[in-house]
C-alpha cells in the first residue's frame, strides 16, 4: 500500500473512532468534523486502492516466505481499508449507481453496511494501526 492509500486509511480510521478521540482532545474533534463532508470521496478512494492492494499482495503471494509480516501486514491493511472505505463510501455509491442495482443486491449491501457501521470502531482501531504500519514500511524504503 501507498503512502498516499496509508494516510487515507488512517485518516478514516481516525474517522470511524470520532466519538472515541474527540472526547479525549477537543482540538482533534474540530478537524474530525472538518474532514467529514469529504469521508464518501475518502471511502470509494480507500475502497478501490484496499481492493487493488489485495489483489497485488494475493499475486505476491510467494513473498510470504521472505517477509511474512510485510505481506500479511499489508493484505490486511488493503483488506481493512476496503471494509473502511466501503463503510464511509457506500452512502455516496448508492446515490451515484443505486439506481442500476436490482431490489436484491440493493438489499444486501444495504445489510452489508449496517454491519460495518455496527463494526466501525474495532475497524477504525484496525485501519490506525496498519495505516500506520504502511507508512512506516514506505519510509524505512
């Protein structure tokens, strides 16, 4: 994962836990309420690079035997920021595409989102800590 997709994922991590952080400092509640009108372009972002960093990391799958903790590091950061950014991004997806899906799949990402609403937090812990996994793997290369 990116520097870029790394900042996002903490970014949204910080997002999903706002109640959480903004009781223990004010002036981080200010900014969490500034970012979020931007938190559904933020999601499909974070949802497409979780999506394409999977994919890369499952065609590196060999690399498991040379560095087993960047690679399952990794996968599960981009698997972290897709369940994130699906979170923060379906909102914005179903007013963009909702029309062309059937009564069916309209019903099941809606229960696929009250799930990951309900898991927000535990996620938003998750995406802090492999966020910040990533970016200190991009700086120390």
């Amino acid at each position: 994962m990116g520097m870029l997709g790394s900042v996002v994922l903490v970014l949204l991590g910080a997002l999903a836990n706002d109640t959480r952080l903004g009781k223990r400092r004010a002036d981080l509640r200010f900014w969490l309420q500034a970012l979020a009108p931007l938190s559904g372009f933020l999601g499909i972002g974070a949802a497409v690079n979780g999506l394409l960093c999977v994919i890369q990391m499952l065609a590196y799958l060999g690399f498991i035997r040379h560095a087993p903790t960047i690679w399952l590091g990794t996968t599960t950061a981009g698997l972290v920021s897709l369940l994130l950014g699906l979170r923060f991004g379906y909102p914005m997806l179903a007013t963009l595409i909702g029309d062309r899906l059937t009564e069916s799949q309209r019903g099941l990402l809606e229960r696929l989102h009250k799930q990951l609403v309900l898991s927000q937090e535990p996620l938003g812990a998750a995406g802090i800590a492999f966020g910040l996994f990533c970016i200190a793997i991009n700086l120390i290369r």
